[in-house]
C-alpha cells in the first residue's frame, strides 16, 4: 500500500475511535473534497476532518478516484469502515466494478454483497464459476438471472455457456426467456434465443422476432393458435400502436379474430392505440378511448379521458370518465375537486358542495382551491397535531365570512418531529 494512502486510512480509523464532533467551514470542505476528486488530499487535512461527519465520504471520494490503482489492501479496510453507508456502498460499486475489469475474482468475491445491478450479478457468478464455486446454488441464481427480458452484460456468457455444456439450460427456459423479450420487444434477443434453440423452435422463435418487427395482417403458417403466439402478437401490434396507431388499429380484428385474442390481449393493443392517439390531440381519440377494454385501464389512461373530455368541452362525458376511476383515484383531492366543478357546472350544487367539503380535507393544491371555492379557510396540517382542519375552519367561519381565506396553521405539540400529513387523517376517520 502507497505510504500516502496508508497514513489516510490510519487517519480516518483513528478519528472515529477518538469519536469527538469537528466543525469545519463550507470552503474548507469543499477544498477537502475538490483535493480527493483529484487525488490530492493530503494527511493533514484527513487529520483535521476525520471526525467529521463528511469524512467516509471523503474517504470514498479519495479511493474512487484512484481506484484503477488501489489494491485490495487499501479498500478493504475503508469498505469495512463505512460498512452499508451510502458512501460505504458507492466505493464498493466502483471497487467491485475495478475488479471485473482485472479479472480479480477472489477480490471479487471477498468484496461482493449481492447487488440488483446485472453487471455485477454476471460478474458474481463468474467468479464463483473462476473460483470453482459453481455448485447446485450456483446453477440456480444462474437460471433466475437467465430469466430477464433484456439482453445482459457479456460477463454472463461464460455462466451461460457452462450452465447449458452441464444440461440445466434446456429449450423450455429459451422460451420462458424469450417471453420475457417479446414482453418488453427485444427482437434482437428474441432472434438470439432462436439461434440456440435450432429446429422446428428455433424456426418459430424466428418468426416470432420478425414479426415483433414488422408486424401485419397475415400469421405465418407455422404459428400455433395458443396462448403465446397470441401474446407476441399483442406485443408485437402495441409497439406498432406507439408509432403509428391508425395501421395497428386497421390490423389488430383480423389478427385478433384469427388467433382468438381476449379482452386483456387486445385490451393491451387497443390501449396504446388510444393513448399516442390522445396524448397527440389527434381526431377519434374518445372512440379509440371508449373501445380500450375496463381490463386494460390504468390511472394513467383514466386521466386522459377526463382530459380529452374537459378539452373538447364536454362536461357529461368528463364527468362520466372520472365515475370510471378507480376508488383509489377517484377520491383524490386533485379528482374530487374536478368533479366537483363539473358537477356545478352541470347544475349539481349540492353534490358539488359535498365534493368540494371532501376535497379542501386535504392540505394540497386542489384541497386548497376546494377550500377557496367553499370560502373557508386552507387545509395545512402537520401529522401529531391534536388540532385538525375541520376545527380551525370552524373558527374560521366564526370570525366571519366574506374575508379572504387565510392558511390555517396547526402546531404539533410534544417530542417527535412534526410532518406533513392529510387532515382526513384525524382521528374520526382512523
């Protein structure tokens, strides 16, 4: 280990034993961390920060940048330090990544805690395998990271090879695979999967992965009528209904009727048809919206409705789309208050009344424009307050009506800190 680093990491240990509270100005950190992002930090000034809140991320920051060349005996000692911290698990990413590329797998693996990231799942599993650790559990997390929709770094290759020479990568995991691909329209590893699948398989995988790209009214003849062929065509038509909807729309009864879609397949199709269709402004987006199935709606394509309505000013069918929500949804303060309005527009004062009671409830934007048509006072609550807005409106409206609304604040009283929560939260609705 270079004496410079040495003395740092000595440093910094020292510091937290010592474990006393260091004060130190913004332009000193800022020199601090300017100096380690260069590789220029030097032991007087670790000395002086090693007790500072900062100084793991400063430690971090010092090895990052002279990772190419640290050796294990260096980062170990900061890694167990800074333990899971957030600066512990940046240096660790960067460190294990700089292993990948040496090829250092025992460093490796004495580092690696488990990780979402592909790379470094590829990477695990090839240092087990380099390090003669590919057992039983080894040839599981194989298969369940071959499982992924995408295409994964090339350090899974070798995993992959040798999971397949040992006969634990059959066809039947190809297809589960390649289902995942066509889900999110990866023809390109769709027709990588093909390669390996050779024969009638791999044949129809192909077919399947030219399909995904140029999608139109006629099914190959080697297609089966089952449950996959109809979801890679679903697939394959909502990706042509993102860009262009009109074609997918004329293709989607033919191909639908001859490969017997349901409601959830076509739904799938019909859904995006719909959507880059109104979020365009494009004329037919309330048919294409009315054909989409009640299976297929998400929050999302609920809100435009309601939009594409309230824009074209049809008040009635505005309303109707937001009856259509969801519970969850509908009883959102931002939703409440639009129903409110549309209500009153519509001549449904007292509904509109209790809508916009229900929605000025709430200490956010629309509670507040609820509150304001209402002419009482605005909804901020903080969470533990024994004080909620119903009270405080009250007295509001003893101080007489026709003022200006005025933001009605709550103070928590007692230990724990004070956050912001729903005025429905109170008591009586718990």
């Amino acid at each position: 280990m270079p004496l410079k680093s040495f003395a740092l990491l000595l440093i910094v240990l020292a510091g937290d034993a010592a474990a006393q509270p260091v004060t130190a100005t913004r332009s000193e950190l800022l020199a601090a961390f300017s100096a380690a992002d260069q590789g220029r930090l030097d032991a007087a000034t670790a000395a002086r920060l090693s007790n500072h809140p900062l100084s793991g991320w400063l430690l971090a920051t010092d090895l990052r940048d002279r990772i190419a060349k640290a050796t294990p005996g260096e980062v170990r000692p900061a890694l167990e330090r800074l333990g899971n911290q957030a600066a512990g698990r940046w240096l660790r990413e960067g460190w294990l990544r700089e292993l990948v590329k040496r090829g250092d797998w025992e460093s490796f693996r004495a580092a690696y805690q488990g990780s979402d990231d592909e790379l470094l799942r590829c990477a695990d599993l090839q240092a087990r395998l380099q390090t003669g650790r590919d057992d039983a559990q080894w040839a599981t997390d194989a298969r369940a990271l071959w499982l992924t929709g995408g295409s994964l770094p090339t350090e899974c290759d070798a995993p992959f090879a040798r999971l397949a020479a040992n006969g634990k990568l059959d066809n039947a995991l190809r297809w589960q695979r390649l289902d995942l691909a066509a889900a999110k329209s990866e023809s390109g590893l769709m027709r990588f999967l093909a390669k390996s699948m050779g024969g009638s398989d791999g044949a129809l995988a192909t077919s399947y992965a030219s399909y995904m790209d140029a999608p139109g009214e006629n099914i190959p003849a080697n297609w089966p009528k089952d449950e996959r062929s109809r979801d890679v065509a679903a697939f394959a038509l909502a990706r042509l209904g993102k860009r262009d909807p009109d074609r997918a729309e004329r293709i989607l009864p033919a191909i639908a009727s001859r490969l017997g879609m349901d409601d959830r397949q076509r739904g799938r199709v019909l859904y995006e048809i719909a959507l880059w269709t109104v979020a365009s402004y494009s004329p037919g987006s309330a048919a294409r919206l009315n054909a989409v199935p009640a299976v297929a709606y998400d929050e999302k394509l609920h809100e435009w409705r309601v939009r594409e309505a309230i824009n074209r000013g049809d008040d009635a069918a505005a309303l109707a789309a937001i009856e259509k929500m969801g519970a969850t949804q509908r009883s959102d303060s931002r939703w409440e208050y639009f129903e409110a309005r549309l209500r009153e527009r519509l001549g449904q004062s007292e509904a509109a009344r209790k809508l916009y009671q229900e929605a000025a409830n709430s200490p956010a934007f629309h509670g507040w424009l609820a509150a304001d048509r209402l002419k009482q006072a605005l909804c901020l609550v903080l969470a533990g307050a024994d004080l909620r807005c119903r009270a405080a409106q009250a007295r509001r409206r003893q101080r007489g009506a026709g003022t200006r609304p005025a933001v009605v604040r709550t103070r928590a009283v007692g230990a724990g800190r004070a956050r912001m929560g729903r005025c429905r939260e109170g008591p009586e609705r718990r």
